[in-house]
C-alpha cells in the first residue's frame, strides 16, 4: 500500500489524550534482564518496516546536531545548554514517529518537530538540567585560557592571581569530586534520570519535573535491565561507528525504538491513559 492510500492518523496517535487523567504518571512494572536484548530487537524491527524513511528523518538529526555543535557549543555559557535542548526534542520526536509507525503511519520529514512541539517547555528543562555540568565545565576552561590571556596582556601579577583564583577552585572541585568513580556515578545517576523523560513527556503527559522523578525511579527498580540495556546500546553505537560512521544512520532509529518498547515494558498507565 503507498503512503498515499494509507489512512490518515491523527498527530497524537500512540499518546495519552489531553484530559484530566495526563496528570497521573503510569506505575512502574518490574522487568527482566533479558528484555534489554529485546528492547533493541524491537526497535530493529521498527527500523527495517521503513528503512529509507528512517534513514533520511536520520540524516537530518545528525546534520543538525553536527552543525549546532560546530557552530553554537563555543559560545559562552550559552552554547552548551543548546545540544542537550535540541537532542531532548528531537528525541522525544523520534519516540513520537516510533508510535505513530506502530499504529500504521509512515515516518515523514514533519516528524523531525511536530511530535515534541506541544511538549517544548518541558522537554527544554530537561536539556537545561543536563547542561549545567557542561556550562561548569566550559566557564573552568574558559577562566584557564583568561588567565593566560592576561599574562600576555596585563602583566604577570594580574594574569598569575586568576590562575591562582583558578588553581584553589580546581583544587576544590578535584577534592570534593575525590576522582573519577564520583563523576562516574554523578553521571550515571543523570543518565537514568534522563533516559525515560522524554517518553514520559510525549506519552504520559507529565510535566519535566514529574517525568525526571519517574524515570529515576524505574531505573532504579530496574538497574540490572537498564544498565545491560546500557551496555548493549554502547556496543551497538562502536559497531555502527565502524564503517566511517554511517551505520549511525541506523543506530538513531533503532535507539529510538527500543527506547519506546523500554518504556512500554517498564511503565503501566493509569486508568484510562494510553500507552
């Protein structure tokens, strides 16, 4: 059947209705491990049901990543909170394309934004939350290159009391981070807040803060799942780097669809409210 002859779905088809029941969060459900491999098969099977659709909505997440990257991450303070903002949305567009394919749609290039569009508040808090260490990182960085500006620029007395200032807080913060196990941990503790938030936002309805809550929670209760789930996803994205970095052209939607059979899996809606 051709795009043309099939039935035109409605734009929140696979999401909850706008009413009284979207503030109710969907129950966590306990998984098995063993549906981490089947999260990623799933979404396997969404990839290949329409292959070249994905691979052209593909294309154009990566080309705008790739150019808000070159071009708005170096600006200060700013630029950092950028990426994290676009990918939330574009990846809770994905989770949106992914359930509308469910229910008979094919994915077009108006997929890329039309599913997150109602949701953009919520979705960019959450791209805000994720930038804050980046924001800290860059402003470290750019006080090192000031200080050495101003060597070159002021004398060695100013330039060698910024580098000093500079000095004591990266002391401090090595001291209170005590190394790499702690970045290590902070990190994965945003990564599972993050991971469900969008699904949360689209399907469910729930504002930024409830939808953060809710995804901590059910990785939490699911941390074997999930980080297995992890692990496969990492593996899966070096091989689809490997052969010059195209096969990210399927990583994206395939990510995309397992992401949506996790949340499928791991969330029961409330009474009344769609999946």
């Amino acid at each position: 059947m051709s795009s043309q002859d099939q039935p035109s779905l409605p734009r929140d088809a696979g999401r909850v209705p706008h009413a009284s029941h979207a503030s109710r969060a969907p129950q966590v459900r306990r998984v098995t491990a063993a549906q981490a491999a089947r999260w990623l098969l799933s979404g396997w099977r969404l990839f290949a049901a329409r292959p070249l659709q994905w691979i052209l909505l593909s294309v154009m997440v990566f080309a705008l990543m790739a150019v808000i990257s070159l071009l708005i991450v170096p600006v200060p303070v700013f630029g950092p909170m950028v990426p994290p903002v676009v990918f939330a949305i574009l990846l809770a567009s994905l989770l949106d394309t992914a359930a509308r394919q469910e229910s008979g749609a094919t994915p077009g290039f108006a997929d890329i934004y039309s599913g997150a569009m109602p949701h953009l508040g919520s979705l960019s808090l959450i791209g805000i939350f994720f930038s804050i260490p980046l924001i800290f990182l860059q402003l470290l960085v750019m006080l090192a290159l000031a200080g050495g500006l101003l060597v070159g620029v002021f004398g060695v007395a100013l330039g060698n009391a910024l580098s000093g200032l500079l000095g004591g807080l990266a002391g401090f913060v090595s001291t209170v981070l005590a190394g790499g196990a702690v970045l290590l941990v902070l990190w994965l503790l945003m990564a599972l807040i993050l991971i469900f938030s969008p699904a949360m936002i689209v399907f469910a309805r729930c504002s930024a803060f409830d939808a953060m809550s809710a995804s901590l929670r059910a990785s939490l209760r699911n941390i074997g799942p999930v980080l297995l789930f992890g692990l496969l996803t990492y593996l899966f994205f070096v091989v689809a780097m490997a052969p010059l970095g195209l096969g990210v052209l399927v990583f994206i939607p395939v990510f995309a669809g397992a992401l949506r059979q996790a949340y499928l899996d791991m969330f029961t809606p409330a009474p009344g409210v769609e999946a």
